[in-house]
C-alpha cells in the first residue's frame, strides 16, 4: 500500500478521501490511529483535516457496528480499501438522519470511482442501499456489543465485573471525547474560548479558541498542558514537595513531570526513566521548559526491569528517591473514549498480561523507593485486575511487605465525566 503522504498528496484529496485512506491503512497494519493521522501531509490542513479525522476517528468509534450490520450483507470478507469505504459511510450513515441517507450513500458511490475498481463500484452501490436498514436492526438491551460497537468478549467481560452498569460505560465510550487544558499558573490572562469545568485548574476548550494565536504560547512557556483530568489523581496522591527528589517511571511524553514540577514550585529534583525511541524526544522537550536552576531534570532512557543502581550512578544520580511514579503500560480500557481503536486491539489474553508486565514494574519500582519514602503505581485501565487486585498480590509478597497502601483513587469515566484511571499511593516503612 502507498505511504499516506503520497496517496493524499493530491490537492483534489477530500477529507473523505484521506478517512478511507487511514481507515484502509488502518485494517491492513499494524499502526494505531494516533500514528496513522501523525503522518497525514503538513500540507493537508483546515476543514479538510478536521473533516479526515472526524470520519475516521467515527468509522473505527462505530466500526464494530458496522461490521456487524455488513455480516447478512457480504458473502465472503471485503477487501481493505472496499471495507474502509463500508465503515466511513457506515459512521456517516448512523450520525445522519434518514433523509439524508440518499445523499450519503450517492456520495460514497461518487467519491469510490476514485479508489476502487468498476466492480467493485457496482458491488458497493448495492451493499451501501442495503446498510441504512442493517445499522438500524440493533437494540441496545438485546445486542449491546453491535449497538454499541464493542467487541462481543468484552461486553461479556464488563457485564461480570460492572453487572449494575456495563451499559453506561458503553455509551461512555461511545461518546465524542472533550479536549482539556490544564492551567498551571491561575494568574494568567486565560484566553476566551476556555469553558470553566468542574475540576481546578482544568478548562475545555472550544472550537472558538485559535490554537496557534491562544493555545500555543500557554504550551511553549510550560504554563499549561493538554492533558485529560483523570491525569490529576496519580500526581496529587503522591504529592511531591519543595526539594525533594522524584523519580518518575514510564514517564514520556512527560505529563506527569509537569504536575510534579508545579506542585514541587519548580524545586528538587526528577529523573524520568523510559525506554529510548522516538518518545524520548518530546520527553527531553517537555522538560526543557521544567528545567531551572533550582529544579533539576534528568532523563535515563532504560527498560525499568534492567535499571540498576549502577544506571543511577553513571550519571551523578541518587539511586534512593522520597518519591517514585510509577505510570504502568496498561489494557488503557478506561480511556476508549479517547483511544477509540483500543477496543480494535485489545484482546482477551491482553488484560492478564499487563497485569503480569505491571507486577514486574511494580517489584522493579520499589527498589529506588527510600525508607519513609512513598511510590504511586497507576494506570488509565479500570480493571481491577490491574489495579486493586494487582496491589494486592504486591503487597503479599516479600518485597511487598515493607510498604503499606495509604489512598486509592479510582476513576469509573460513567461516574466521574471524565477518563477512567487507577491511582494507589503505598508508603515504605521506616
């Protein structure tokens, strides 16, 4: 298949276009959607851009239904590009109301002249008048996982672990995510377009801000960050103080550092810890705008199951920290809303694998905590697998017995209106 930049290189390329073209890039690899629109043409901006991801980002958010209304319609597993028509027009069909169904299905037609074969064309007219009255035929207490659009294992998975609302977090996640902007210093002149939120410190912003003339220059001076505001509970758990020393885990892109840092009024020390690849770049970024002459930031690029106090070492730095966060890789099942193609992703065996990885991190974690110090462990999973049981298990082990768990925050995103998270502060005995 052709790189995404050159397949819309075009400047007769719709947004339309450009969503079959990632939806397809989509099914036929291995690139999550975060990545595939990282690498749309810099060229390829303004309504034609917001219109790709809009269509895109709904294609994969109600993909699953779609899916399921194509199965009495397809004889046999359509082709990538064909398929990627199917499920934008399929989004696009279940946003509209009937009456703008002809025009919907006349379009796809239209547009599918440019992208598949006469065959084909003619194959997708017939399926595309066919889909409005399939989409329709599902019923939300009958057929959760297509109404929906969820895979089928995992609706059955959350109906055991969440009986009395597995539904509501459905049509959470089926919801059209809210970008925030955190504030960190209240004094500045906040720009309009900023919608005051139940959470200090947090604003939402609107289509009425202008990212480049309001949003930038708040983000290049480190005076704020685009962060959802689940991202608060783990950081204000650990509460890290003036002068202490943090080490922060996992940490790229480095949203955590930047609460850490504010709340440490710029002095002390972090070190963060990640494994080296691309995202250490905008990890060195986000911390250059940290770093002071009373605050100093450190980054050691390692598998934290291969860090040792020799790593420490080698650059000058403690290898004992009052404070240590550990953000773990994670199932991200609380942050589908914002992630719409983790429910793409994820499998069955996916859960109880992070929940082994994250007890080994855990274990790793605790090493570099200092006696009286303290260690947050957290995740954007609402599984209790990985979270409430998996501290559990530590704290039944050998390593485990030396702390005691203190606070626990817990988002449920149906409860909370926001990203669901698990937070779990454990101090060190003396």
């Amino acid at each position: 298949m052709r790189s995404i930049k050159f397949s819309l290189s075009r400047k007769s390329t719709t947004g339309w276009d450009a969503a079959v073209h990632l939806t397809e890039a989509y099914l036929s690899g291995d690139r999550q959607a975060d990545q595939l629109l990282d690498e749309l043409p810099t060229e390829f901006i303004g309504d034609r851009r917001a219109a790709c991801q809009s269509l895109f980002l709904g294609a994969l958010r109600h993909g699953h239904r779609s899916k399921a209304a194509l199965k009495g319609l397809l004889r046999k597993k359509a082709k990538p590009g064909v398929e990627a028509i199917l499920l934008v027009s399929g989004y696009e069909l279940l946003a509209a109301d009937a009456e703008k169904h002809p025009k919907i299905i006349h379009h796809a037609v239209e547009r599918s002249k440019q992208l598949v074969n006469r065959f084909e064309q003619g194959f997708l007219n017939a399926v595309l008048r066919k889909l409005p009255e399939a989409l329709a035929q599902f019923d939300a207490e009958a057929a959760p996982a297509a109404f929906y659009s969820h895979p089928e294992w995992l609706v059955s998975h959350w109906k055991r672990e969440f009986p009395q609302s597995y539904l509501q977090l459905l049509e959470w996640d089926q919801g059209i995510p809210a970008t925030y902007l955190k504030i960190y210093d209240d004094s500045i002149q906040k720009p309009a377009g900023l919608e005051a939120t139940d959470w200090p410190q947090f604003y939402r912003i609107t289509p009425k801000l202008s990212w480049k003339e309001d949003l930038h220059p708040l983000l290049n001076r480190g005076n704020a960050y685009i962060k959802d505001p689940s991202t608060r509970l783990a950081p204000a758990l650990l509460a890290p103080q003036a002068g202490e020393s943090v080490l922060d885990l996992c940490a790229a892109p480095g949203g955590k550092a930047y609460d850490m840092a504010h709340a440490m009024t710029g002095k002390g020390q972090i070190v963060a810890v990640d494994l080296p690849g691309n995202r250490i770049a905008r990890l060195e970024a986000n911390l250059s705008t940290l770093r002071s002459t009373d605050l100093n930031c450190a980054i050691i690029e390692s598998d934290l199951l291969e860090l040792e106090a020799a790593t420490f070492q080698a650059q000058a730095l403690p290898i004992a920290y009052d404070a240590v966060m550990l953000d773990a890789p994670c199932s991200n099942t609380g942050v589908i809303q914002r992630r719409t193609d983790v429910k793409w992703r994820l499998r069955p065996k996916d859960i109880a694998q992070c929940a082994k990885l994250q007890l080994q991190l855990l274990h790793s974690a605790a090493r570099f905590v200092k006696a009286g110090g303290r260690i947050v462990y957290s995740t954007c999973s609402i599984e209790a697998t990985e979270n409430s049981e998996l501290i559990e298990q530590f704290l039944k082990s050998k390593s485990g017995q030396k702390f005691e768990l203190v606070d626990t925050a817990i988002s449920l995103p149906w409860k909370t209106g926001h990203d669901g998270a698990g937070a779990f502060l454990l101090c060190r005995k003396a």
